[in-house]
C-alpha cells in the first residue's frame, strides 16, 4: 500500500473470480494493481506470471516424454488457474494428443495437498490409462504424489506428476517434483514497481505478464508403455 497526503495506492493479492468490487476500480484515478490475478474483457490494471507459457512448457514436457494419456487437476476459483488448465489442453491437443485422452478433475477451491489427494483418486477411478498428472500447482501435485504413493504406483515409473509454482517443498518432495517455476519474489518487486509507476503518472495502464522457467526433477519420466 501507498499512502501520501496527495494520494493512495494499492496492490491487492488474493483475489478471486467470486471478487467484484475490484471493478470499481476500472473508471478509476485511483493506482490499484491486480497482483498475479486478473478479469478477462476488463481495463483493470495487472501484472502476473504468464500462466499460457507455463501450460505450454507443461504440455511440451509431458508430451516430449511420449505421455498421451494424461489428468489435470484444475483450480478452479481463480482466472489465472482456469486460463492454464485451458491453454493446457489446448497445447496438448495441438501437440497430437486426443482431447479423449485428457482427463480433468477440479481441485476445488483450496489448491492444498488435502484436495490434490482427492482429485487424485477421482482421476485414477476415470482412467486406468493415465500416464502422468499435471496440477495447477504444487502442493496439489504433492498430494497427488501422496496418493499414488500410498497405492504403491511409482513415480515417475508408472505415472509422472507435475506442478506449477516450485515452491519450496518441491524440490524435498519424494520424488522431488517437476514443475514450473513462478518466480514470486520477482512478481512482487515488479509489480510494486508498477504500482509506483502508475502513482507517479509514468504510465498510464499496466496488464503485463512475465515470463516463467520449467524445472525438470525427479517426478517425470519417459511414459513406461505408450497406450
């Protein structure tokens, strides 16, 4: 938050598609930045990471390593997570894998380890052909690795599991985890940045994205039988 005598300003972190007082913001002086958030066919002012990118890298990884049966865990309260699991079908599809051959489940509302468990199961009970589970975002991927673990289903040897985010824990998960990383630190800088921009009229608008790195560990393998 930026306070002056003259003027305020604000980051807002957390949001979600359930949100709409952020749109009072759109005919607004006032300097409000969305942070990793944003709503489609708006004026609002957002920086985020480039979540397209990443279902692109995801798709391109799982897909380079001959997976063609695949579950996705979606996150389903927020635009950002909506717009990768969509742009994660699309670049599977467009990468010859048969949209009958993607498997999705939502993760709900919590994106925690709880709900990447659950949507595990969900997954296993639609598909017995699943090669590898992408998640949107760690520590659903990391309950997804619990599940599998516990029914004795190795990893990567039967199914690789991905994420996005490459929190912390990703690298100490067993195995440590593939995913895609979001540099947080950087997104917090920057926007604040944007958000001082924008108090001091340097620009005007801001809806920019940044870009993202795959991270390749442990969690994803060479499918084991191409089905």
């Amino acid at each position: 938050l930026l306070r002056s005598r003259k003027a305020d300003g604000m980051l807002f972190i957390g949001a979600n598609i359930t949100d709409t007082f952020p749109m009072e913001f759109q005919e607004s002086s006032y300097p409000f930045l969305l942070v990793n958030h944003f709503y489609p066919n708006t004026t609002l002012n957002y920086l985020a990471m480039d979540y397209r990118q990443s279902a692109r890298k995801a798709a391109e990884h799982l897909a380079g390593l001959g997976h063609r049966n695949i579950g996705l865990i979606r996150g389903t309260n927020t635009n950002t997570g909506l717009e990768f699991a969509e742009a994660f079908e699309d670049h599977c599809i467009k990468l010859g894998i048969e949209p009958s051959r993607l498997h999705a489940v939502d993760g709900g509302e919590d994106w925690d380890l709880e709900s990447g468990y659950a949507a595990t199961q969900q997954l296993m009970q639609k598909s017995k052909q699943i090669t590898a589970i992408m998640a949107g975002n760690d520590r659903m991927a990391i309950g997804a690795i619990s599940y599998l673990d516990k029914k004795g289903i190795q990893i990567p040897g039967d199914i690789s599991v991905m994420g996005v985010d490459d929190i912390h824990s990703a690298a100490f998960a067993s195995p440590s985890l593939t995913t895609i990383w979001h540099d947080l630190y950087e997104l917090g800088k920057q926007s604040f940045k944007r958000l001082l921009a924008l108090y001091k009229k340097e620009i005007t608008h801001c809806q920019e994205r940044l870009p993202v790195t795959l991270i390749v560990r442990d969690s994803t393998g060479p499918v084991s039988v191409i089905s």
